[in-house]
C-alpha cells in the first residue's frame, strides 16, 4: 500500500502545469483598469483595502507598464493613469499615503490643477488674468458697453448685444470663480 501511494505522488508531479486561460476582452478590462488608476478615489480604495500592499497586485502593476508603448498608450483617455501607475510601483511613500483621505483630497487638487493648467495654456480656454484686466480698461475706455440705455440703437441690436455681453460675463465669472479655487 505504501508503494502505491509513492507511485501516485510522482505521477501526480509529472503532470503538465494547466494551462491560464485568459479571457477574450481582457485588452479592454486592463484599458477600463488601468484608467482607473487616473481617479485618486479610486487609488484611495485601493490603499484603504489594503490591495496596495500584496506582493503580486504589484507584480501585476508592473505587467501594466506594456501601456506606456505607442502602440497601446493612443488608446488611453486619462494619460495622469500612467504617471500614476509608476508611483505605485516605485513609492511605498505614495502607496502608505493614500490611505489618508487629506492626501487623497491633494493629490486630487493637483490633478486638477494640472487639468486646469493644459487647457488654459494648451488649448487656449479661458481668459487669463492679465486678458481679463485689459478686457475691462477697454471697456471703461469706451464709456462702458451697457447699450440698452443708448437710444440711438435699435431693440435688435440691443439684444444681440446683450446676449453677448451676458455669454462674456459668464465666461469670466467661471474664470473668476476658477482663479479663487487656486
């Protein structure tokens, strides 16, 4: 009986490994993932579970570094994932961290800082502080641009007028409103 049980374990260890059977969509459930990784409440949840500190989430961290290459980053809506994803592999500092909500609330405010940032100065959004000032010295300079008392126009020019001064307003109250955030 004994001879049997030795000859069982060796054929048992002879067996070839089975082989991970990986699921078809999985490209687009790392792409959904990895973007995840762009959202600071979401890194939050992920250190307050404690997912942050198992040896082979990291592992699998790493494996998502193959989205840095051409081929796959074109693909990535939230590029901050990517800046992100390094942090968590290479900072147990950054890891430890966001399981603090303040830290998580700043690390927030500088994502959107630097969002902030990219369309006012990349893609022109928004009127600076300096365009804003130079804005209303031109309006004072003209004696205002309030045309609704001014007889000499017709209602349809008041009202396009109007229209577009209000539009301007809003910009600018938005702008405002940003500017005392920062």
């Amino acid at each position: 009986a004994v001879e049997s049980n030795s000859t069982n374990t060796t054929a048992k260890e002879e067996l070839p490994p089975k082989k991970e059977v990986l699921p078809a969509n999985r490209f687009e459930l790392e792409l959904e993932f990895i973007q995840c990784l762009a959202s600071p409440a979401y890194l939050h949840h992920l250190a307050t579970t404690g997912v942050l500190q198992d040896v082979e989430f990291l592992d699998y961290l790493e494996y998502l570094l193959y989205w840095k290459q051409p081929h796959y980053i074109k693909y990535l809506s939230f590029p901050h994932c990517l800046y992100f994803l390094e942090l968590l592999i290479d900072s147990s500092t950054f890891r430890r961290e966001l399981a603090n909500i303040s830290f998580r609330n700043f690390v927030h405010e500088q994502q959107f800082y630097s969002w902030q940032h990219r369309a006012r100065n990349l893609y022109g959004q928004g009127l600076t502080v300096e365009e804003k000032d130079t804005e209303k010295e031109d309006d004072d300079a003209e004696g205002g641009t309030n045309t609704l008392n001014d007889e000499s126009t017709n209602n349809n020019d008041n009202n396009s007028t109007a229209g577009n001064k209000a539009d301007d307003d809003d910009t600018i109250m938005k702008d405002e409103m940003e500017d005392t955030v920062m």
